[in-house]
C-alpha cells in the first residue's frame, strides 16, 4: 500500500491537475490525501478523482479561496471514515489478514499562528478517539527544530515547543524522509528564499510495529511551492546495490559548521522525547552529516580523481 500527501494549492488550476495526475501514474497510490484544494463545489472534485482512476473519497469544501480537503482511495481498500472537517479528515483503514484496521488521519495545520493552537487541540482530541495503530500524515505548517529552515527569520522557540508538546503527548514520532530536506518553497522576484520542512508523517510506536519497511519519500513539484510526500508500507522495489557505509571523514572537523550540524541534529532528535533516543539521534545525525558533506564539500573524492 502506498499514501501520496499533498498540499496542492488549488485543484481549480488544470496544471495543478495535471501535475496530480502524473504523480499518481508514477508513484501509484492507493489513496491520496490534499490539502488546500480551493474547491467548494463537488462535481469537481468528483472529476479529479476520476482523471487519478480513483473510485472512491470524501470531501472538505474550501471557505472561498483557501482551504479545502480531499481523500481519494481505489477500489478495493477498505476505508471507514470517521470524521472531517477544515484541517483534517480521519479514519480506519483495514490492512487485511495480519495487519487488522489501523488509524488514518491526514491532517492540516492551520497557516495563522491564531488558529494553530486549535488545530493541535484537535490532534489531541483525535488522539484519545481511538486506540488503534496511528499514522498522521499532512502539512503541520510548523517545524521542530531550526535546522528545519533556512532564510528567513528565526522561528520563534516557544511555537515549536508547542508544536512538540503536542507531537509528544500524541505519543507520535517523526516517520523520517528519503529526498529533499525542505517540502516547501518560497521564492521571491529577487532570488531570496526561504525553505521549510512543514510537511511530515507521524506514527505510533505501534504503527511502526506493523510496518517497520514504511518508507517516506519528499517528492518534487513544477506547480506548487509545497511538495508532495509518498509513503510506501513496503520499500520500493529497486536494483540490488551494494550498501554504502557511513564514515566519518576526520577533515571534517577541521570546518567549524561539522560540530554545529551533529550539535542541531542531535538536540532536535532529544526534543522530541522518543524510545530508543539515543539510536534516532545517531541516525539523524548520520543523515544531516551526510547533507551537509555533499554541500560542502560537493563529491571531493571525485574531484581529487580528476586531478
């Protein structure tokens, strides 16, 4: 089973459409979940659904030009919703013979600083309605940590605390990714950006009990300034490959933004109060080191080759 999440920023645009169209041919999901359709009327909602060859979903009107939520699921998956409204749409889904139903909630944080405190009110609600294994998947339209962003100004510390209050009483823990760091995008006339990871999937302990393979991959977009998420239960079939080791490179520590990288991942990691702290803080280090080497030192192994 795969899930593709998206923060599409308006189905009314037919290249938005489009560009859904293509990433459901590609990435093949079995249910999709939009956020910020900008779409109050059914009927069209319902002619999407058919260009992605999906049978089934239910949807949010959009409140004139912002909002707006929509699930789509094939024939053949098994889906009970439970509730919706404007930031969220939630339900069981049946895994089948050895999986049993589990919990889905495809969710979006309000973007006005005013309302998020009601959106992490509804996710604790949500919380306590069932005991079943919880995936939360969505843009939350907040970060966990500075390392998360880039230009800008600082986050303030006491809007990301609260945005990990929640994830922690939740007793929900951050999935991880395979591509691109940020999932959104702002670009100005000048060049200047800034780049946020807002999007994410959160799962119980539980959840990740029953599929311990789920991969989360950052997609890319041409017609949204927030990328799509695809998340597969099982890895992607891929061409046998030996696997790399991870080695830390003494010349390294001779650049003084190394012991800033580890310092940032490491707190990050700690933050969020997971079991098993000291393994995701290694592993998210190993993943920021990683980022950071290729930028800054841009494949240097290759170059010493061409020389």
């Amino acid at each position: 089973m795969s899930i593709i999440s998206w923060n599409c920023q308006g189905l009314g645009n037919l290249q938005t459409v489009r560009a859904l169209e293509k990433v459901v041919n590609k990435e093949e999901p079995d249910i999709v979940f939009l956020m910020e359709t900008k779409v109050d009327k059914k009927e069209w909602i319902d002619k999407v659904k058919e260009r992605c060859k999906l049978k089934h979903g239910v949807f949010v009107p959009s409140n004139g030009n912002s909002g707006g939520l929509a699930l789509f699921w094939k024939d053949g998956v098994t889906i009970d919703v439970q509730s919706f409204a404007y930031e969220h749409i939630d339900a069981w889904i049946d895994g089948g013979s050895g999986i049993g139903w589990w919990h889905f909630t495809g969710f979006y944080g309000s973007p006005e600083m005013d309302r998020r405190s009601k959106s992490w009110a509804k996710l604790k609600f949500l919380k306590n309605s069932s005991s079943l294994p919880w995936l939360v998947i969505g843009d939350f339209n907040e970060i966990i940590g500075l390392s998360e962003k880039e230009g800008g100004c600082l986050r303030p510390k006491r809007q990301m605390e609260l945005f990990l209050e929640v994830i922690n009483f939740c007793a929900l823990r951050d999935l991880g990714f395979v591509g691109p760091k940020f999932t959104w995008l702002y670009q100005q006339r000048d060049g200047f950006q800034i780049r946020e990871q807002l999007a994410r999937a959160l799962v119980s302990l539980d959840w990740m009990n029953l599929f311990p393979r789920a991969t989360l991959y950052h997609l890319s977009s041409s017609v949204s300034d927030h990328f799509p998420l695809s998340l597969h239960l099982k890895n992607r079939p891929c061409k046998r490959s030996k696997r790399r080791l991870f080695r830390f490179e003494s010349m390294w520590l001779k650049v003084a933004r190394c012991e800033e990288v580890v310092k940032e991942a490491w707190e990050e990691r700690e933050l969020l109060g997971l079991d098993g702290a000291i393994l995701n803080c290694l592993d998210r280090c190993k993943a920021e080191l990683l980022r950071w080497k290729n930028e800054e030192f841009n494949n240097v192994g290759a170059k010493v080759v061409d020389l």
